[in-house]
C-alpha cells in the first residue's frame, strides 16, 4: 500500500469514527504530538482511545494532502459544534503504518497594521475558520 492510500485510509476512517479500521492504519509505537500544547500520546491503544473520547459532535473533511515518499502533509477542515477550525498535519509511514503524526491547530487573529493598502480581508478559498 502506498503511503497515500495508507494516510487516505487514516483520514477516511477517522472521519467515519470506524476506531477498529483507524488503530489498523497505525503502527503499535505510533507517536502523536501537538506541539502547541508539549502533549504526547505514545502507542496505539492511547491514540485510538484519545481518538474515540474526543468531546462533542465533530466533523473532518480533508482539504489537501501532499505526499512525499513516507512523509504526508495534510490540512483539514474540522468542526466542533458550531467552531470551525483548521488542523493542519504532518504524518510519517514506516512499513505501511502511520507511525508519527503532528497536528497543528492554528488560530485566527487580527494583521498588524500598517499593510492594510496591500491586502483584502475575506474568507479563504479551502480552509476555514471561525472568527470571532
């Protein structure tokens, strides 16, 4: 299985919460990571399991993906109630398992001024987010 076909399977059953098909996608040493908040999940029960708790009625929809040789890069449109958010993420296969993945959770805010003659301000094409 290419790595694309193995990071579409892994975005494909998360999206269906089908966990049983997700935790086949991933390596046992799988490793998560969220930078922005230094937390680590190590393992496949623990991922799958954070996975399946996750709170409230969410959605993903995948907007792009990018793969090169066992790397993938990918951002996702994913909604939580009525908050959009874009999650960005950086995925590695080894022997057709996901074995690392790193998810990135970028917030909207305001652009320092003094470029407002260069720019317009409107909704992106892909990849939304909810603003305050």
């Amino acid at each position: 299985m290419s790595t694309r076909d193995v990071v579409e399977r892994y975005f494909e059953t998360m999206r269906r919460r089908d966990w049983d098909a997700f935790g086949e996608v991933l390596a046992d040493d799988v490793r998560y990571e969220l930078p922005q908040t230094r937390e680590v999940i190590s393992g496949k029960a623990k991922y799958v399991a954070f996975n399946r708790e996750y709170p409230g009625d969410w959605e993903l929809t995948l907007t792009r993906l990018i793969v090169d040789g066992a790397t993938a890069a990918g951002s996702m449109n994913f909604r939580v109630g009525e908050q959009d958010l874009v999650g960005l993420v950086f995925l590695e296969v080894r022997d057709g398992l996901v074995a690392t993945v790193t998810d990135f959770w970028p917030e909207p805010y305001e652009p320092p001024a003094g470029r407002e003659h260069l720019v317009d301000r409107e909704a992106a094409s892909v990849d939304r987010l909810s603003v305050p």
